[in-house]
C-alpha cells in the first residue's frame, strides 16, 4: 500500500473558458467550501506556473464532472501551445465514489519532471460541473502508512440548548485521517518530509490519499486539507524516523 501527498505550488489561472456567470476562473485556487468554480461545457483551462520549479503532478479535487468526460493536459513554455508541446490523454475520467456525498479527485502524473511554464487543460465534458480546486506540485509517494491509522468524521454542526431542547445548525461532516509514516532513513526524512511539513504548517492545505496504488478506494478516501494538531517525527533508531500528522479535510 503506497500513500500519495501532494502540496499546491502557487499557480495562477490565466484564462477559462465557459465559467459561468455566477462563478469565477479563480476560484479552483481558493481553499474554501462552498466556492467551487462551476464551468458549462467543454471548459479549457489555462495555467501560468510562474517562476516555480519542477513539478510531476496536477490534481483536481472536488470535481463533479461526469464519468463519460475526458480530460486532455499539455504543457509548453510556449504560452500560446504553438510549438514545444506534450500532451497526457485525452484521458477518460470513469470513476466515481460509492459515497453520493462525496465529489470526484482526478490526478495525473507527468512520466519525469518537468518545467514547462504553460499548462493547458481540456475537459470534455456534455453538461455543467463545479470544480473545487487545481493543485500543480511536486508529489511524494511513500511505501504506506502504519496499520493503525484512523479515519476521522468531524460533523461541523454547532448544538444550541435550550432547557432540556436541543436544535442543530446543520453543517457538513469532514473527513480526515490521522495517519503515522514509517521506515524513513535519514536523507529521505530530511530533505523530502520536514520540508514538506514545514512547508504547509498548519494553514496550508495539501491532498492525502493513503492508498494511492489502490483504485478503488481513492474516490472514498482522498482528503484535501490542514493539519489540525502539530505533525512530530520521532527518531526510532539509526537512520530510523517515524513521521506522525492528524489532518481534516475542508471537504465532505
């Protein structure tokens, strides 16, 4: 079993098409429920990566997209794709969760490294679909997770009391994952793992999905969020570390 993280470079949406009115371009960028961009058909999405470095992997979260669309990604450091293009796809999304609460996560990866600039995404799509947000980086893909790992349900509700009456302001129930990362030697602790923790914090979010190699349960398990209490790496040994983190979605 292998997990997936996936921490968002700053990216900025240079053009979109077929955005609805009540909407915005912008919004795949926000980290925030509830503000999902929504697109008419056969949206085309444009990404400036800016002065980032490489990155291997584009994600995208929260997507209610049908199952018969397909997805075409290229990527030039020509910001018009006249010259220098490579191309993933178009690639059939054909999956969906067994959850009715929860949207789709779609992620690709690049075969190596690369630092094209320009990233263009086709989406052929017959109806309308909101989309929460695009995340472009770098990933790590580790060997797994311990065996003990928890799934979290958070129900975001607030009680009201009055008297021996009860009511409920009815709000969703996030899902998280408290999670710990065994077997990491020395170098792989220090120059992948405390970057990346020291990179999000506790206000930053990034993707987890705990089993990556494992189809089938990505739609139910994926969690795009914060770490909610302080992620600890414990040296167990000689070239031993053990990274522990508790994180809670900021989606159903």
């Amino acid at each position: 079993m292998s997990a997936l993280l996936l921490k968002p470079d700053v990216i900025s949406i240079t053009s979109a098409t077929n955005v609805s009115a009540t909407s915005s371009k912008d919004y795949v960028l926000k980290d925030r429920l509830g503000l999902d961009a929504i697109f008419t058909a056969n949206p085309v999405i444009v990404i400036d990566r800016g002065g980032n470095t490489s990155w291997d992997t584009i994600a995208f979260v929260q997507s209610t997209i049908s199952e018969s669309a397909t997805i075409k990604i290229e990527y030039s450091n020509d910001s018009s794709f006249a010259s220098g293009v490579t191309t993933i796809g178009p690639i059939s999304v054909g999956i969906t969760s067994a959850n009715p609460n929860r949207a789709k996560c779609h992620v690709h990866e690049l075969a190596s490294p690369s630092t094209l600039r320009y990233i263009r995404v086709t989406f052929a799509s017959a109806g309308a679909f909101n989309l929460g947000r695009i995340i472009v980086g770098t990933r790590i893909v580790t060997s797994g997770v311990n065996i003990d790992a928890e799934r979290i349900f958070e129900d975001m509700s607030s009680e009201y009391a009055y008297g021996a009456y009860s009511a409920y302001d009815d709000q969703p129930t996030l899902l998280g994952w408290k999670c710990g990362f065994p077997w990491m030697d020395e170098t792989y602790f220090r120059n992948t793992w405390q970057p990346f923790f020291q990179s999000v914090g506790l206000s930053k979010c990034f993707l987890f999905i705990p089993q990556y190699d494992d189809p089938a349960t990505i739609q139910s398990d994926w969690c795009y969020g914060r770490i909610t209490t302080k992620a600890n790496a414990i040296h167990q040994g000689h070239n031993m570390w053990f990274m522990t983190a508790t994180m809670r979605g900021i989606y159903p």
